[in-house]
C-alpha cells in the first residue's frame, strides 16, 4: 500500500529524478562506505593522539568530525531516496546534511586562513591561531550553523505533490529561498578569499629559495608547491559547481523560474553536484594523507599490519602543528 502511494506521488509530481533514481542510491552508497571508512580512522588519528593541541589540530577535528556526521546521514538519504517519507524526519536529515556540509567549508577555509598566516606572515601570531581562539571560533561555526538551519522547521508543508518526497524538488518561500541565496553568496565570498590565500602561498612558496640550485632542493620545491594545489582542487571540485548550479535552483523553487523544463534540468544538476559535494567526506582524507606525515606513517603501518608500530606513533608526545602544516 505505500509503495503504491509513493508510486502515485511521484507521478503526479512534476519534476522527476530520471536517470538519477537509480544512480544515486549507488552512488550515495559507495560514497557512504568509503566515507565511513576514511573518517573513522581519520578520528582515531586525530582524536587519539597524544599531542598540544594548535590551532591546525582544532580545525582539522571538527573538519573530521563534520565529514563523519555528513556520512551518517547518507543511510537515510538512501532508503527514502524518490519516496515518500516522514516529513520531518526527511526534513531533519536534510537540515542536518547541509549543516555538514557548510561546517566541512568554513573549517577548510579556517586551515586555509591558518595556512595562510603561517607561510605569510610567520613572526606574527594572530589570535585566531591560538587554541582558546580557535576552539571559540569552531564552536561559534556550529552554533551559527544550527542556529540559521533551524529556521527551516518554521516553514509549514505546502501542498505539493513534490513536497512529499523526500530529498525532493521542493517548492521555497521567501525566508526559506533568502537563506538560500545568502548561503551561497557567503560561499562564493569564503571561496575567493580561499583562492587569494592559496594563491599567495603558492607565490611564496615558489619564491623561497633552497639548496642554490641543488637538483633535490629544487624537486622538493616543486613537490611543495603541487601539494598546495590540492586542498583548493578538492574545494573547488566538490563545492564550487553546487553553489553555481544553487542560484538558479533556488530561483526555480521560488517558482521566478516557472517552466517545468528548465526545473527538470536544475533538479538533474543540482542532485549531480551535490554528490560532488558529498564526495568531499572521502576527498578530505587524501589532504591529510598528503600533507600529514604522521597521517601517512599511521596508513601505511595499517596496511602493512603493523598495528604496534601504528599505536606507538600515534602515542607520541608530537605536535600535530608541524605535521599538518609540513607542505
């Protein structure tokens, strides 16, 4: 009986999945294992440690700990996927799932932002490069991010046949579609501040001079400045084509945008670069495996069963300062 009720929503519903009905439950899948897998060991690296914590270390937990809690929510993104659900039990874990994501963005651009004065301006230590200071400002991100999320259960379900599904094409209203919208334009603010950051470290960095033309210095040179591309390839990659695809999809569920067609299309690439967006709880790992040294020791002593080795190296008395800040 509730299939066929679900059946009958979706076919009265306008926008459909398409293509994506089938894919995304797999994909969402594969995601969710591998997500899973990365971040639990990710915590067990740096929740275990025997370390001072740094400013870094902060950011890089609640990094680790909003990609883990993004993975979770993918379960029931699966199984309520293209059906009808409980409405607030899909409207939770949506919630949920963006306030995750967004947490994921403002702790990267914070490593950049920490990154950025270290390599930069070394001699100087600025407050947010202080424990206290940082653990403020990441408790403050949660806090905000909660806070203006929870704003979506003021909203009353409309009647629409798309409503009812869960991870749906859903219509907005204004408070709803406004959120939206400043979301994305802080985004596009954080990510050009995080390409101006970037940029001026990889300037820098190509500017140092080591060894006077040795050959090996020179490698290592270059090695340092390709590692730098890679956390903002990562940000780009997984979050920059959602929030350009955002604009004109929230337009669509403000209906400023009304043929069905172009919100066919919006739904198709809006649920394809969300993926991308989830996609980065398993990217994340690949950063501090590059840039991590005792990240990388503690991988490879995991792969190789030396799991005496791998507990006595994540024992140590060692900042996790220089190690996540060796590139």
């Amino acid at each position: 009986m509730l299939a066929s009720n679900s059946s009958s929503v979706n076919a009265s519903c306008e926008v459909q999945d398409g293509f994506l009905a089938h894919t995304l439950p797999i994909t969402y899948g594969v995601i969710c294992a591998l997500g899973l897998l990365c971040n639990t060991f990710t915590i067990f690296v740096f929740f275990l440690r025997q370390h001072s914590d740094t400013s870094m270390a902060v950011y890089m937990r609640h990094l680790a700990i909003a990609d883990f809690l993004l993975v979770l929510c993918l379960p029931l993104r699966i199984h309520y996927h293209h059906r009808e659900g409980p409405y607030y039990l899909c409207k939770a874990v949506g919630v949920f799932f963006y306030i995750n994501m967004y947490a994921s963005i403002m702790f990267l651009s914070l490593i950049s932002l920490d990154r950025y004065l270290k390599v930069i301006k070394p001699i100087w230590v600025f407050r947010i490069q202080k424990v206290r200071w940082s653990r403020m400002a990441s408790y403050a991100i949660w806090a905000a991010l909660f806070g203006v999320m929870s704003l979506f259960f003021l909203g009353k379900e409309r009647e629409h046949p798309c409503n009812r599904i869960c991870f749906h094409f859903h219509d907005k209203g204004v408070l709803g579609g406004s959120i939206n919208l400043v979301a994305v334009g802080v985004f596009f603010a954080s990510f050009l501040v995080f390409l101006c950051f970037y940029g001026k470290i990889t300037f820098r960095l190509s500017a140092m001079s080591l060894g006077n033309g040795d050959p090996k210095a020179q490698g290592r040179k270059k090695r340092m400045v390709l590692k730098t591309f890679l956390v903002p390839a990562i940000f780009t990659l997984c979050f920059l084509p959602y929030h350009v695809v955002r604009v004109p999809y929230v337009l669509a569920q403000m209906d400023v945008i009304t043929e069905v067609d172009k919100k066919q299309l919006l739904h198709i690439l809006n649920e394809f670069t969300l993926l991308l967006s989830a996609l980065n709880s398993c990217l994340d790992p690949l950063i501090y495996y590059f840039l991590s040294s005792t990240y990388r020791k503690t991988i490879l002593c995991a792969i190789q069963g030396k799991f005496k080795s791998m507990y006595a190296l994540n024992r140590r008395r060692i900042s996790i300062n220089r190690s996540l800040t060796e590139i």
